[in-house]
C-alpha cells in the first residue's frame, strides 16, 4: 500500500493522507477518500444496491469551523480531541470529522462517477489511490473483470427490454397500424433483425 494513505474507516472504505504539498506554510491539509451511500440503506432490499459514490476532498484546517465541527461530535474544544488522541492526530481527526458531515450532506461526491454498488465503489478508491500498485496483477485483473461483467449484465437487461417492446409491437401490430405507424413499426422491425444479424438474440433471449 501507498504509505502516505491510511485506512481510517473499514465500513466507509475511508482513506486519509496529509497533503503537506499544498499547505506551503499554513494550516495542515488532508485528503480524503470514502464510500458514501446517497440513498437510505435500510429501504433497500437488495445485497449490494447501487446507491453509492465516492466522496473526496481537501480539508484545509485553516476554513475549518472548529467550534461547529466539535459541537457536531460531542468534543468541548480541541483541547479534549488532542487529549483522546494525541497531538499529532488530533488536527487529522479534525479533518475527518469536517470531511464526513460534507459527505453526509452529500457536497463533495465525485460527481462524474455514476452511482455503483459498495464493492465497486471500494475498488475504485483503492485504484485512484495507487493500491492496485501493491497487489498482484492477477487481483487487478479480476477487478476490472468484475466491473466489466456487472456492466455487461445492465447492458443485457436493457438489450433485453428493447428487444421485448420492439418484438410486442410486431406481433400486435396490424394492416391499419402499418398504415398509421409506419416509420415507427419499420424501426421496431428493423430493431429486432438487428438483434438477430448481430447473434445476441436467440429464442427471444439476449445474451452478450
């Protein structure tokens, strides 16, 4: 693993670093990565539902509201935190408690990410963050061959989905229709002979 990251959180797969190349004299700065779920959980059936994002940001401890931070997790000052977890860790635990009330209000997702499942999410972090420097090539492949394969099954079901309605219609379809809808019915027609010149289509079953 890259030694300037420290896992800090299993269950929100989080991860902080000092970025002491941006601080050039001032306050300490911090980098974070972390799973964040953007739906409640506990309305969800699901295993592993795509409900979640990365969040990530730079906490600079100089625009930190310390006093509103503290209050927030129950700390009276800054005195307190240093004395529960010593002064080189305190300014850090600062940083990851103003880092996760932004994530909790979702203001620092990783907006260009679309939504992903836990395990997905945990693989993406640990990418950006250089561990997959750290693990077998064999791991890595199997990563990405899991991210590709959990596309691959989306893309099925909505192949599947267009391929159903475009082949309901031609079987519903009659003379008047072809009369009034004949743009439309040729382009459903022609959507199903696509399927099937392309071999994905087999008995009414897609498969990629």
């Amino acid at each position: 693993m890259n030694k300037k990251w420290i896992k800090t959180d299993d269950d929100s797969v989080q991860y902080r670093r000092e970025a002491q190349e941006l601080e050039t004299g001032q306050d300490r700065v911090f980098e974070l990565y972390q799973v964040q779920a953007v739906e409640d959980i506990t309305e969800i059936s699901e295993r592993d539902p795509e409900i979640y994002a990365v969040a990530h940001d730079f906490v600079y401890l100089a625009e930190v509201d310390k006093k509103f931070v503290l209050d927030c997790y129950g700390y009276d000052s800054m005195e307190e935190l240093t004395k529960q977890y010593g002064p080189d860790e305190a300014d850090a635990i600062l940083a990851e408690c103003q880092f996760e009330l932004d994530s909790g209000c979702l203001e620092n997702l990783m907006s260009r990410i679309p939504r992903m499942t836990w395990n997905q999410a945990k693989e993406i972090i640990e990418k950006i963050i250089g561990m997959d420097v750290d693990i077998s090539q064999k791991q890595a492949k199997n990563a990405e061959q899991e991210i590709q394969r959990c596309h691959d099954t989306k893309l099925e079901r909505a192949f599947q989905m267009l391929y159903d309605a475009a082949s309901a219609v031609n079987m519903l379809a009659n003379d008047v229709d072809h009369e009034k809808y004949a743009a439309v019915l040729d382009r459903c027609a022609e959507i199903t002979e696509c399927f099937r010149n392309l071999s994905i289509a087999e008995d009414g079953i897609i498969s990629l």
